[in-house]
C-alpha cells in the first residue's frame, strides 16, 4: 500500500508520507487506559515501574511517557487512551514525538484501524502558502488496519480541509469548479458546468442574481457518477465568500466568509470517498458556486426574483444568500427523482447558538434515516443533531408582494427558518436532509487543527455505505464499530447572529 496521497488539485503537497509499510529500528507505542496502567506496570521491570512514576503518568487520553534505554535511547512510548473506541488519543503523535519510526504494540488490543486514522489526520498541515516547520514522526501501518477505509476518508478529509482553508483570492468559483472537475476526472464521472449568463437562459435565476454582482461569473457545478443502485443528489453551497451584499456585514463577521463555501467542500469530499469505494448508488453532485459582492448590479433588499421552481422570492436580507443558490439547485435535483437529496451548507449563525460549532444541525423529512445518520454520528465520534422541520414556522417567511421572503424578520428559530425556505422548492414526499454546518475549527485539538473541517464527513460516508447496500447485506465496514452515548442537547439560545 502506498503512502496516502494527498489531492494535487490545490498545489499542496501530494504525498503524506508519516504512515509507511516499514522501517528500522521503529519504536513501540503502548496505547494504555488509565484503569489498567496499574497492571501493566506490574509485570514491567522496577527501573520501567520507577521511571513512571517519577515521571507521573497517569495514562490520560492523549498524554505520553516515553520509557528511555540504559544509553538514553527511547525504548518505548506509553499513550494515554480513552475507554472505548479513542480516534483521536493518538492524533498529537506525528508532530509530539521526536522524528524517527513508531509501530503499534500488537499486543496491547488496541483497534489498529483507528489509531492509524488518528495518527494520519494528526499529520494534517495547510502547506500551500507555508512549509511545514516540523519533520512529522512516522508509523509502520497498524498490522490488521483497514488501510483502504483509513486512506479514503483521510483524502477526502484532507481535500475538503484544504479547499475551505484556500483564502477567497484563490478559492473563487471558477477555482472551486477546476476542484470539482479534477475530482470527476480522477473516478471518470461526467462533469459539466453552466456558467454565467447562461444560468439566465437556462433558468438558474437566483444562482445568478447573487453571483452576478462580482467580476468572477457565478455557475452550477454538476458531475454524475455511477450506472446502478439507488439515486443519490449531493448538493453543496458553494458561496466562496460572503460579504453579505448590500446587507454588508461588519469585518468581523465578513472575516472567516472564505469557508462560506463549507458545505460545496463536505459534499465534494464526501462524493470523492464515495466513488473512491465505488459504492452502488447512481450519484449526482450539485454546487452552485457563487461570490456574494457588492457592485452596481448587486441585489437589492426587497427585489423580487422568480426561481427555477417558479416561486417568487422577496429579498429580505442580501446575506441570505445562501439559500437562494441553494432553492434553484434542490429545484433541478428533484428532476432526476433522486431516491435521496442531501445538501450541505455553512447557512446560520442559529444553528451555531444552538448546537455550538461541533455539531451541524440536521433536518430531515424522513425519520428512519434521520436516526440512521445520527447513529453513524454517534459511532463515528462525528455528531449531528436533528432540529424540527416546525411547519407553524412557515408563518415567518411569508412576503406581501411575493410567494415567499428569503427571511424572517424575527430573530428566533433562524436555522429552522432557512430549513423551511428550503423546503418550500422540493416537491412534497421528497426524502431530504438538510445540513447546517459550521465548517470550520474555532480551536486546535489532536487530529482537528484551528481552520476548515468537513464536520459530518465520517458519518456522512458511514450512513451512505450501509444505505447503498441491497436490504439484508451486513452492515458497510468503517472506522467505528461501537456506538458511544447520545449527549445531552445543549439549550438552544436566542440571538440575532448574521447570517452565514
């Protein structure tokens, strides 16, 4: 198995070479829990036993001791884990330890395929702009690891990471589209492009209407892949930056809108893994790619504009831009009469204040595969959490003069709202899930750095895998097996966050 590689559509490094098949003279890394540390210590030798406790370690998930020889050498690593499944423990490795090559202790019964997941997304850098500053420590592959499973989702990890990391100067729409068609052209999947004022002649207005105010022509992104099994529509937002149009936000929140095209990335990420498995699913992929500026001809609050579905839609808010692209392009999904529609997007503020920055907000019209998606959530370690789909709040949308307003003027139920409005351009009886994301890392942890994250992207993959398969097949392989407690909700809160 070679190296994982990493996506060369963005002029970043294409190998990440920190997981290898072999090496000399690698160290051993013992992952231990904190209840067994005792037991293990006593079947060590009393030098072992003292350096330990001289050292105090107490086997906390993601601390380490390293174990030196008689000349000073490292003789072993000792990791703290976590009970369970832990992916995340050894993610601080590749840049902690010294550079050289570590191997797994096969005896210590730790899950091979999840420490090598941990230890290759440990390994991420954003290296386009900056060398990396650090020689990143190496692992012989895990004996018994699913290395197929760990390389798909961590290139695809990596991909959405580095296009929501890419600043908006060289992340535009036409740049955005070069990533989707690099993408197709890797897994031979159809790709085309509708751009501009061809959107007009072709009837993506509201696409259009919001993209037509920068230099950089907005356009519908769409590749297809896959001849047999069920009808899958990925639809992403691809708003490669927001300034909020003539609604213009302030510079603190305008600062972090180059990951406004967050949900086109998870979707472009999540599509990659899936044809990379060459899952069983007739697969389409939609991005309206767009930059939200401001110039002469940039909407304007209260115009009206007709979408492809007919509806006539009342600008509230010009940075409620997101749902406009979005409403043409669940309008042109449905015309396959795909078995399922899931669209991505990074769309408010609300869902932010609810669920915080970890965990997007999942709206789905269909109950069983809702909670099919928020187990694998819950298995991958990669949360979702479902809000209502609160008809009562349809109220809020309604326009005097229009079908229907791109928002409420009230500050309460924001992401249900932007879920409604969405709503409103499938047909009903559709099967829907909507994802409201943050995108983004608002601090460091192991294995997740500050910066663009495809949130959702393992759970995603997982719930699409075992979907795929015919009924009565076995479960899809992936990361995690064992499910871990559903959390307590966090009180939603009320604010009047910009949107997203």
């Amino acid at each position: 198995m070679p190296p994982i590689c990493r996506n060369a559509v963005l002029g970043v490094a294409t190998l990440l070479d920190h997981l290898v098949d072999r090496a000399a003279n690698a160290v051993v890394i013992t992952p231990i829990r904190a209840a067994r540390l005792g037991d293990w210590l006593k079947a060590q030798p009393a030098s072992v036993q003292r350096w330990v406790k001289n050292v105090d370690f107490q086997a906390r998930p993601g601390n380490t001791c390293l174990v030196p020889t008689g000349d000073g050498k490292i003789d072993r690593v000792l990791l703290g884990v976590d009970e369970g499944l832990d992916r995340w423990s050894a993610a601080g490795l590749p840049a902690a330890l010294p550079a050289g090559a570590y191997q797994l202790d096969g005896e210590a019964g730790f899950d091979a395929t999840a420490f090598a997941f941990g230890w290759a997304v440990g390994g991420y850098r954003f290296q386009r702009y900056k060398d990396a500053d650090k020689v990143l420590a190496r692992l012989i592959w895990p004996q018994g690891a699913d290395r197929a499973v760990v390389t798909r989702l961590v290139n695809a990890l990596f991909l959405g990471r580095d296009l929501i990391n890419t600043p908006a100067s060289d992340m535009g729409p036409a740049e955005l589209a070069s990533a989707v068609k690099a993408v197709a052209k890797t897994h031979k999947a159809k790709y085309r492009e509708i751009v501009g004022d061809d959107l007009l002649k072709q009837n993506y207005p509201t696409i259009h209407m919001v993209g037509r105010a920068s230099s950089r022509a907005p356009r519908l992104i769409d590749l297809r892949w896959g001849s047999e099994g069920p009808k899958l529509t990925l639809v992403g937002k691809g708003v490669c930056f927001d300034t909020g149009g003539l609604d213009l936000k302030s510079g603190s929140y305008m600062r972090l809108m180059k990951k406004d095209m967050g949900g086109a990335a998870l979707m472009l990420a999540l599509a990659q893994a899936i044809m990379d498995a060459k899952l069983k699913v007739r697969l389409r992929l939609l991005v309206p790619a767009v930059e939200n500026s401001v110039s002469g001809n940039a909407m304007r609050p209260l115009d009206i504009v007709k979408t492809r579905k007919g509806i006539t839609v009342e600008i509230g808010d010009t940075d409620a831009e997101g749902r406009l692209i979005l409403c043409d392009a669940l309008a042109e999904a449905e015309n396959d009469k795909p078995d399922l529609i899931i669209d991505a997007a990074t769309l408010t503020g609300a869902a932010r204040v609810a669920l915080g920055t970890e965990m997007p907000a999942l709206f789905a019209t269909d109950d069983d595969l809702a909670d099919a998606l928020l187990l694998q959530g819950r298995t991958q370690d990669d949360q979702l959490w479902r809000l209502p789909l609160n008809k009562s709040y349809r109220r809020l949308l309604d326009s005097k003069i229009a079908d229907i307003n791109n928002c409420s003027e009230s500050g309460y139920a924001g992401a249900i709202t932007a879920a409604l409005y969405l709503q409103e351009f499938l047909t009903p009886g559709t099967t829907w899930m909507h994802i409201d994301s943050m995108g983004w890392n608002v601090s460091s942890r192991p294995g997740r750095p500050e910066g663009g994250e495809a949130l959702g992207l393992r759970a995603l993959y997982a719930f699409i895998a075992d979907w795929a398969k015919p009924k009565g097949k076995a479960s899809a392989k992936i990361i995690a097996k064992t499910p871990v407690p559903r959390p307590a909700p966090r009180k939603p809160q009320v604010s009047r966050l910009r949107r997203r």
